[in-house]
C-alpha cells in the first residue's frame, strides 16, 4: 500500500492535540486522507477573519503573505511591507536581513 493511500506525510513544526491541554510535535506523522482534507480547509476559514496573514518558511527564506478571497499566497522573498491603516508609516522588513538575523549564531 503507497503512503498516498493511506494518508499525508507531515514533519515539525506542527502541533498535534491528542489529548486535551496536550499539544506535541513529532518528527513524522502520516494524517489520514479525511483529517488532511480538514485540515487543509482550516485555512480559508482564518482568512475569512484577518485582513492579511503571513507564514514564514525557513528553508526557503521566504514569507507567503495570505489575503482575504485569494486562493494562493503572494511569495515575498525580498522584501515585507504592511502598512494597516491605522498605522503612520508602513512595516518594511528586508527579508534578507531578516532571515539573516534568525540563523546568525550568539557570539562566544
């Protein structure tokens, strides 16, 4: 039996509750066909309910940038910039820099 028939392969970070006020994160997790679907619906039921979301890939050293009634992420590999209205100026964040300063080591 392939992995596709039973389900989806996923890795950390994810959180998993198994039980009540107990959330875990294994290395590998297969999710049954069913609970992926759910889950992959979860999404657009929070882009409902904020103007914007970002998720940062590490790896990739990216940010996807989520928005209300889009079906896929704007792909943002150099620079962030969010300017709400209620804000004076905009957020800019050089991603370079950014992601930079997240792998960069402590000194000594």
């Amino acid at each position: 039996m392939r992995l596709a028939e039973i389900g989806v392969a996923l890795t950390s970070p994810f959180d998993v509750q198994l039980e009540p006020e107990c959330i875990s994160q294994s290395d590998v997790f297969v999710l049954p066909r069913a609970e992926a679907r759910r889950v992959a619906i979860e999404m657009p039921k929070y882009q409902r309910h904020v103007p914007e979301y970002w998720i940062a890939d590490l790896d990739a050293r990216l940010f996807e940038r989520w928005r209300p009634h889009e079906d896929r992420p704007e792909v943002l590999t150099e620079l962030l910039e969010w300017h709400p209205p209620a804000a004076q100026q905009a957020l800019r964040m050089e991603l370079a820099k950014f992601f930079d300063a997240v792998f960069e080591l402590p000194n000594g």
